[in-house]
C-alpha cells in the first residue's frame, strides 16, 4: 500500500489506529497527497540534515509540521514508501530512526497477511496491544486409579477380595475459564482462572461364599457371609487461581513468569453394600467420606516453543505449596430395625505439593479470537483420599485419619479465547 491510499484508508475511518494519527491534519481530513522525502532529498531541498523528522505529535495530540521545514516549500521529487503495520502496547515510546512522539493505542493488528508475518498482532504469543482476554474450554479430565489398597477380603478363599486398584475412574468432563487484565499495575497482569470438574464414578462387585468377610480396618472388623458386595467410589475436583504474570523480555516475546495464590478441593466417598443372598441377615454398609481444601502459592513459567504466523505451542509448568485441611468420617452400619452406625473420624492440618505441567496451542481466527486447545498432567500429593482411609480406621477409639494420599490427573481441553 503507498501513502496516498494508506491516506485514502484513513480518511474513510479504517481500523489502521495508531499510524492514522501521524498523518498531517490536511490528509486525516480530506483525500489528499502526502508527501514524505528521504534524509538525502531533504538535505538538498533545505541545505541541512534533519530535512528527515517527520510530523510531530504533541502532548495534545494535534499534529504540526516542524518548524523548520514550515518555512520551505515542499521538494518536487516524492518518494512513496510502503506502510509498515505497527501494533503497540499502551504505552508511550520512541520509534528508532525518527525524531517523533507515538502515543500508542491498544489496537490489535488489522489484518496478518499471508505471505508475511507483521513485526507484531498476529501470533497467538504475541500479546501487544491486549488490554483483556477472556477464554472458555470443555475439558475432559483422566483421574488415575487409586493406589493398591485391600478394603475387604475373605479369610479363608484368597480370590475373594475387593481392593482400590480395581476402581477405573477414567475420564469425567468439565469445564475451565479464565481471564486476564493486561498492564493491571505497571508492568504486570492480573489472571483469574477457575477449573470444575464433574463427579468421577467406579464401581466393583464381588460374592464373598464364605462364613465371614474381615474388613480391613485398624484394628480389622468381621461380618457374617455369605455376602453379594457392591462397592462404589466417587471423586469430585475443584481448582481456581489468581495470578500477576510479568513479560520480562517484553509483551511481543513469548516468555511469562507467574505467581500466585491458588485453591483446590477434593472430594471423594467409598460406599460398600453387603447384601445377604438368602434375605436373612439385614444389610450392612461401611461408609467413608473425605474432604480436602488446599490453599497456597505457586510459581509457574509459559514460554512459547514453537510460533508461526497465526499459531503458536505454549509450554506451561506450575509448582506450588499447599496447607491442607482434610477430614474424613467412616461409618459402619447395620441396616437391622433400628439401624445401627458406628463411627469414627479424623481431622487434621498436612502439607501438601502439587506440580504441574502442560502444552497449549493457539490458532488465531480472527483479530479478537484464537482457537485454543491443551493437554495438562497434574500431580498432587499430601491428600487424604477414601481410599486410604479404612486402614486408618480405629473404630474401638473411633479416630483415625490418613494424609498422604497423592493424584495424578490429566485433561485435553478446548476452547475459543476472546481477545480485545
């Protein structure tokens, strides 16, 4: 594009943003020619070297011709140069290689062309010119098994057991958004993100044929067979955060540190049926509850690995300190007229560490909307899980509480991130 359209563009009111406001006052106003020398044909016109300076923008915005050059007439020779496209952050700065002012604008780069890539605003790293962005994602979520851990077996035959191993939780679906406030306070952004998961559900069945089935408590408790057993597990998770991230090579470099405060909640509960097959005996359960709120600091790192024009792949890493308060309430209770419970529980302050790693990629749609999708792989430990918590489990003394569960989960997600 030479000046005289990039002129006829801004006239019209294009979205061109900050270059329009270094134009002379006669172009921004009317469809006019504009004129621009290089330093050489300056120098002769005018019989000095700063024949090269441009308009100037002052403190007022309005646009003036320097001085020196108001008291010459205009060279013949006009020299039509490419416009380059400029996307700026908000904030003033000086442009190498000219003597002029640029107030910058939060504007995003009108359009990435195809054959190039503009100096900044197309890649989805690139975060000039944003003063918010706000994403949503559809996150589908893989909780790993729960570690080996007898709950309830039979005495006397050796294939009749139930242990945490043979719950698959698997995949539950959920969702995640976040936003950020670009320049919140000088040099640094403010990130609000949240995570919620649905609830993760397994379950087990096993016929115990003998006279007694132990529960493996501490110290163990019996109760009397033949039983048909059905044993559910369930988990339910909840993350948010709020984070300053800061750019120290700059908004158009793709290197973010972070800090800041994050929460989880972990939930989960095992329930155990025995039913007596001959409709004798009364139904008996064993029940166990937890419940984890974690609360600390993380630190974290983004860097951009790979960028193109419209795309980029983030690596994303989190590591963090946690103080957890976690409790736990195991029931045994006997369905008989009237039922019967037996508890016991356990309350307790553990340090938790949590250690995160990720990729996101990005595609930019348009100027104010990039396609996002990641894979992340979360490790949690310091955790009391119901799993853990019948071998814990003192229902003579009716206490008990065991904390040094651990989790790994990992989720793909995507979503559309907005972007102005």
């Amino acid at each position: 594009m030479t000046y005289r359209e990039f002129c006829d563009r801004c006239a019209a009111g294009s979205c061109l943003g900050v270059l329009c406001a270094l134009l002379p006052s006669s172009c921004r106003g009317q469809s006019t020619e504009l004129r621009t020398f290089s330093r050489t044909q300056a120098s002769g016109a005018y019989g000095h070297s700063f024949g090269d300076s441009g308009p100037v923008l002052t403190d007022d915005s309005q646009i003036v011709d320097p001085p020196f050059m108001a008291s010459r007439p205009a060279p013949q020779n006009v020299l039509e140069l490419p416009v380059p496209e400029i996307t700026q952050r908000a904030q003033t700065r000086y442009i190498p290689g000219t003597s002029f002012r640029v107030a910058a604008q939060s504007d995003v780069a009108c359009e990435c062309p195809q054959q190039r890539c503009p100096s900044s605003g197309c890649s989805v790293c690139d975060e000039s010119g944003r003063v918010r962005a706000f994403d949503i994602s559809a996150v589908s979520m893989f909780r790993s098994r729960p570690q080996s851990q007898r709950l309830f077996e039979s005495p006397v035959t050796a294939s009749e057991f139930v242990d945490a191993s043979q719950f698959r939780i698997g995949l539950t679906p959920g969702f995640e958004a976040g936003l950020i406030a670009y320049d919140f306070v000088p040099l640094f952004d403010l990130e609000v993100r949240a995570l919620w998961m649905d609830e993760w559900a397994d379950g087990t069945a096993q016929n115990f044929s003998g006279r007694t089935i132990r529960i493996l408590t501490e110290p163990p408790l019996g109760t009397s067979g033949p039983r048909e057993t059905v044993t559910m597990y369930r988990s339910a998770f909840l993350n948010a955060e709020v984070n300053a991230r800061f750019h120290p090579f700059g908004v158009q470099r793709p290197t973010t540190l972070l800090a800041g405060f994050r929460m989880f909640r972990l939930q989960e509960d095992l329930t155990a049926i025995f039913a007596d097959p001959f409709g004798v005996l009364p139904d008996e359960q064993m029940l166990t509850e937890t419940d984890n709120h974690l609360y600390g600091l993380q630190i974290g790192l983004d860097r951009g690995i790979l960028e193109g024009c419209r795309s980029c792949l983030r690596l994303r890493s989190r590591v963090g300190l946690y103080g957890n308060q976690s409790d736990q309430l195991s029931q045994a209770v006997s369905l008989a007229s009237p039922p019967v419970t037996f508890p016991v529980r356990g309350s307790g302050q553990s340090l938790a560490f949590q250690a995160e790693l990720g990729l996101q990629a990005g595609f930019r749609i348009t100027e104010s909307l990039n396609l996002i999708t990641s894979y992340r792989c979360m490790y949690l430990n310091g955790l009391a899980v119901a799993s853990e918590q019948l071998a814990a489990s003192n229902f003579p003394l009716a206490t008990g509480l065991h904390t040094n569960g651990s989790l790994l989960l990992q989720s793909t997600s995507v979503g559309l991130e907005f972007v102005y």
